[in-house]
C-alpha cells in the first residue's frame, strides 16, 4: 500500500469517529458520552480494532477535535463541529484536518472500508432531498425527516438505507405519489426499533402531501 492510501485510511477512519461522535452529540458541545458505551456502539458497526480506534481518538484530541471532559466520557468540541460541518458543506475543498478526497469517498461510496456489512447514507443525496423539502413543505417536517435519517442510519440495514434515499428524492419532487412514499416508506422503517413514533411521524407526513 502507498503512503497516499495509508494516510487516506487513516483519516477516514478518524472522519468516522468524528462524524460518530457528531451524531451521538447531534453537534452540542455540552452532550457528553459515556465512553463505554460509545465503543460498544462502534464494536456493534465495525471490524476496526479497538486499538487502532484509540490511536485515531487520540489523534482528534490532541487536534482539539475532541475532549475528554470527565473520567470515562468524551464530547466533541467547537472546533470539531466546524470541521465536520465544514466538509458537508464543502465536500470538495480540504478541511484543516481531511482531504477532499477522503471526504468524498465517504459521502460518495455507499461502504467505508474497514466497517463490516455497514452501509452508509449518501448524505449528499439524502442532504438535498432535505433541503427541497424544508423549502416546499416547513421546518417541522424537516426536523421530523432528519430525525428519521439519523435513526435509519443507526439502527437500518443496507435495504432501509437505500430505500430512505428513495423516499427523500420522492419527497422532494413537486408532486410526490402517496403510494411510492408509503411503499418506500414501510421499507425503510420496519427495522427502527421506535417503531409508534415512526409511525406518528408518517401520519404527520401523509397530511403534507395529501
């Protein structure tokens, strides 16, 4: 393997962790995790060893990404909400601490490698989706579809990933068919485990587009 590769594998290993911990905090810096429990929620999605994990977490530390405020807990910092959100915004351009070309891949490729049977959200996709939909419908229902998103991707399998892609571009089309949005719909969350808010949730949306 190249340096180049090397150094791509590493960084998008620690653009995971960041994105990992962005989520679990949804980007409050005052969201702290057990540590514990946030490697038992890696060991649940991935293959990487715990010892190149925390080589990489001490990496983003001691790039200020991330902090370890208290014993066995860590939060994301200020800084390391700017980086990650910079690169969803910016997917193209280097960030301070990743490659364009490894921010690519990631929102890219429907697989990182190294995570077993993971399938990722193509956030570029699902993101514009979700920007047409704010501006058709109200922030309500985005905040609601965001929710979701985040949800599928915790807890979905490659199927549901898949499928939520589709219902978000059939959302946001100026004209959505009921029945594709119920279809797709069903098939993206069968596998969520909170499965009355789901389903209070597509009732909210079933009124949008009627």
């Amino acid at each position: 393997m190249s340096d180049l590769e090397q150094l791509k594998q590493k960084q998008k290993l620690r653009y995971w962790l960041l994105k990992e911990i962005y989520n679990e905090t949804n980007g409050n810096t005052d969201t702290q995790l057990l540590t514990k429990t946030f490697f038992d929620s890696l060991d649940a999605k991935s293959t990487v060893s715990l010892e190149k994990i925390e080589v990489a977490l001490k990496y983003l530390e001691n790039e200020g990404l991330i902090e370890y405020p208290y014993f066995q807990g860590l939060a994301i910092t200020h800084e390391g909400i700017r980086e990650f959100e910079d690169s969803l915004l910016e997917p193209n351009e280097d960030t301070e601490h990743f490659l364009s070309i490894v921010i690519q891949e990631y929102h890219e490729g429907d697989k990182y490698q190294g995570i077993s049977n993971s399938t990722i959200i193509n956030h570029s996709t699902v993101r514009d989706s979700l920007n047409n939909i704010q501006q058709n419908y109200d922030d309500e229902l985005f905040e609601a579809l965001k929710a979701v998103s985040e949800a599928i991707e915790k807890f979905g399998d490659k199927n549901a990933k898949e499928n939520f892609e589709a219902f978000s571009e059939e959302m946001a089309k100026n004209k959505p068919r009921p029945s594709v949005l119920k279809s797709l719909w069903s098939a993206a969350t069968k596998a969520l485990p909170t499965s009355s808010q789901i389903l209070s949730i597509y009732n909210f949306i079933e009124n949008h587009v009627r």
